[in-house]
C-alpha cells in the first residue's frame, strides 16, 4: 500500500521503553471516586441520582444533555455522596460527583445494557444508540463523542474507516500495549464501526516501532469477516497520527482548511474507542475504566495501568509505586509531553480521555522563556499545517487575535512541534491556545448579540 509523506513534523525521542511491552495491571479498588461530569465536548451530562442511591459498576448516573452529549457510569459499586469541586485536567475547577465503594466482595456490573452477541444481524440504528448509551467518546483528544461520528449526514459519501493506532505522542503505550493484547478486540470494535458507517474497508495506521502490536493486529484481521483491512505500518515522525496527516499517509486525501474527514471519504476512530465499543457491544460494559500510561523516570514502577474514570491523581502514582526517592519532579503532564496539560494538583481525577500520565524530572522538563523571535524560520519548517508559525506567535503575543485569525490559528493542531524546535524556546504553542480561547469567546459574544 503506498503511503504519503506529509509536510513538516520532527522526531522527537520516543522513550517508550519506560512503559512498553507489559501486561496491563489494576489498580486497586479505591474507597472514593470524584466522576467529573464534563468528560465530552459537548454539555456536561445531567445528574439522575442522588446523595445516598446504591449504584453498581456501570449504573447511569448522568444522562446526556444534548447532541454532543453522552452518559455518565459509575465506575464502581458502592454509595452515591455529594456534588463537589474539584481541580479538572485543564486547571479550572470542574463538578464531579463522589462515589464511595462498596466492599470488594460486593463489586458488581450492572446488568441494564445487555450484551448483543449477533451484533452483525443488528440494525445500525440500534449498534449506534448502544454507543450512544455506554458513554463513548474519543479516548485521545478531546473527547468528541463516537456515536455522533458515526452519524455523517446523508449526503456525505464515506468509502473508509481508519483506525489511529499511531499513537506518535512520546512516552505514550497505551495504544500499542491494548493492541498487543486486545487487537481481535479492537478490530472487532472497528468492525462494528464500519457496519453502522455502512462500509467495509478499514485501515489501521501505526507507526512501525510497534512491532508486536502491527503483528498481533495483522493476525487478528485475519479472522473478522465482512470487512477488508489493511494494517499499515507508518513512518515514526510526529505528529503522525494526527487526524488530518493519518488520513493523508494511508489515502493520499487532503483534509483542507474548513473541512472535516467526512469531506473525503473517511471516519477516524482511536483503537481505544474501538476497544470501547466491542466492550459495550459484546459485553454489555459502559465506558467505566480506562487503560491509561503512567510513566517518567521519576516513577517507581511505570506501565499501563487498567483505571476507573474518577480515581485520582495521587491514587494513581501512589499504586504505580510512588516517585523514586531523590527525584527532583519538575512537571505532571496529563497526556504526553507533546499535547498533554501540565497538571498543578494531584487530586485532578482520570477522565475518559486520560491518556498517560507523565512525570518529568525539573531538568527534563521543557522551560519556556518567551524571549523574542529570532527569525530562524525553524517553527515554518516543521509545521505540520503549514502555518506561518512566527507571523502568528508574535501577533498572538501583542493580543493582536484578528490578526491571528487571518493567519489561520484555528487551524493550528496544537501539536507542539514550533515549540519544540524554537532555539528561542518561545510558547508558541501556549499562545495559540489562548488565542483559539479568545477568538471562541469573541465569536460567541457576536452570534448572542445577533440573537
Ligand atoms: S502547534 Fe500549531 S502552529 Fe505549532 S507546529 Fe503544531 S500546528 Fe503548527
Ligand atoms: S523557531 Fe522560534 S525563533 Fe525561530 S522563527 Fe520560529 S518562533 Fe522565531
């Protein structure tokens, strides 16, 4: 299969053998949980349970609050407590409601999804409404809902689907480490994927230094019938799998300014999702837990943990082993170092979308002072989106955002790269974000004035 080169990106070192190649282990179980309600794009779910109410693993507690909205599952047995604040992942207070466990002797699924073992004899509507209700959301970014990615309007012409398994972050394994172990799982979920979308080519893209997961995935295709895939090893070079450059690699199809994957043909789907939605489907289980990384030199025993959305922070790294004596921690990063959020409270809990957690020692981490621009053109190089990286840092800079806007900042993947590469260790990538932040607001400030 031919594979396209995409324009700019780096290589950054990977430091995945910190975590690679284990099994997944468990943590255990926790006497309390705070489930963060927003844990999708859209509307937070609605909380249908109160303070005292006995919930098993999976019960509803939280129902979808519109379009972009998904369900809300208790990630244990035990005791509903109260609505409280806690710190969420991008540093602003968020609600989340506490659930105390029952003991471990009384852990127990609920029962209410039942499992749908002829799944390829079920209507699409009915596949898409148990995606819908088992809480799934894309399980890397940010979170979008996978039952309305699913939902392309009728005059969208969708030919194929793409299963990320690239996972380019630096440190990251979770991806590699649930196909390694999971990948007739996974395909299964991309199969069930492809039948709601009404097609049957799917391509899985990783990046070739995940040798195992490519083999046990080239494996697995072979005994999932109905659909054609193909398992595509790609060139290590970051920010490979990003949606828009994935896409491109296996298909050669630009995703352009102001269009989406549906635009040419495709749906995008992390493996996590597909794992989600196998589980949901065949085993009648909501999205209650997640197989998260957890890694860094400061860490005592890192791999992939299997976590409970709501555990926290401090509960997390206390299972995987505490920090090493004499670290000196310079940076708690949800996500990787690439596109992760530094973290500023270890109560901040796992959300569905929590990826790793990474710990850098201070002379790991990346310092950004914000000097001035030196011209070098090296961020213009290597952006991916082709940006002109400088123009916009600096206009961000002087909160000049309309002039942001029409050097195309909302196109800007986050990705990191510019700050990566910048001899001046400039926040490039800090500044976008902020600024796609302000001109949201100015945008929503004018379409309620209108209204
Ligand atoms: S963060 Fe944005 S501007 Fe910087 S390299 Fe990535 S896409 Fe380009
Ligand atoms: S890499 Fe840094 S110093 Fe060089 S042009 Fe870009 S922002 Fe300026």
């Amino acid at each position: 299969m031919k594979i396209f080169r995409f324009k700019g990106g780096f290589h950054p070192a990977g430091h995945k053998e910190l975590s690679a190649g284990r099994m997944v282990k468990d943590l255990p179980l926790l006497p309390r949980y705070t489930v963060m309600l927003r844990q999708n794009v859209g509307a937070p779910p609605q909380v249908c349970v109160k303070k005292g109410d006995h919930v098993e693993k999976g019960s509803c507690i939280a129902t979808a609050a519109g379009i972009l909205s998904v369900p809300l599952h208790s990630p244990v047995s035990g005791t509903v407590g109260d609505m409280v604040t806690v710190p969420g992942p991008n540093g602003t207070a968020v609600e989340a409601l506490e659930i105390f466990s029952a003991p471990a002797e009384e852990q127990k699924w609920d029962g209410t999804l039942a499992p749908i073992d002829e799944w390829r004899d079920t209507s699409a509507a009915i596949l898409k409404k148990r995606i819908l209700d088992a809480g799934i959301t894309g399980m890397g970014g940010a979170a979008f809902p996978t039952h309305v990615k699913l939902s392309p309007p009728p005059e969208k012409v969708l030919d194929t689907l793409i299963l990320n398994g690239a996972e380019c972050e630096p440190f990251l394994t979770s991806d590699d480490t649930l196909m390694r172990l999971h990948a007739r799982a996974v395909l299964t979920g991309g199969a069930i994927a492809a039948k709601i979308l009404g097609i049957t080519e799917i391509i899985v893209g990783i990046e070739e230094n995940k040798n195992e997961a490519v083999s046990a995935m080239e494996q697995a295709a072979w005994g999932i019938p109905g659909v054609n895939i193909a398992v595509v090893p790609l060139p290590v070079k970051y920010p490979q799998g990003g949606e828009k450059q994935l896409i491109y690699a296996l298909t050669g199809r630009k995703v352009v300014l102001g269009t989406l994957p549906m635009d040419v043909g495709c749906a995008v789907l992390n493996v996590g999702s597909c794992y989600a939605i196998w589980d949901a489907v065949l085993n009648g289980h909501p999205l209650v837990e997640r197989i998260t990384t957890v890694t860094g030199t400061p860490v005592v025993s890192p791999g992939n943990y299997r976590i409970p959305i709501g555990a926290s922070l401090s509960a997390v790294l206390e299972n995987a082993g505490g920090i090493r004596e004499r670290s000196n921690v310079g940076k708690i990063i949800f996500g990787g170092p690439m596109m992760g959020f530094a973290q500023y409270s270890l109560e901040v809990p796992v959300s569905k979308n929590t990826s790793g957690i990474l710990l850098l020692e201070r002379t790991e981490a990346a310092q950004f002072t914000g000097g001035p621009c030196l011209c070098c053109g090296k961020c213009v190089e290597h952006c991916p989106m082709q940006l002109p990286v400088s123009t916009l840092s600096k206009a961000c800079e002087n909160e000049r955002y309309d002039l942001a806007q029409k050097n195309h900042v909302l196109a800007c993947l986050e990705c990191g790269v510019c700050s990566s590469v910048c001899p001046a260790r400039r926040p490039n990538v800090q500044h976008f974000r902020k600024a796609k932040t302000e001109l949201k607001e100015i945008q929503w400030k004018e379409k309620n004035k209108k209204i």
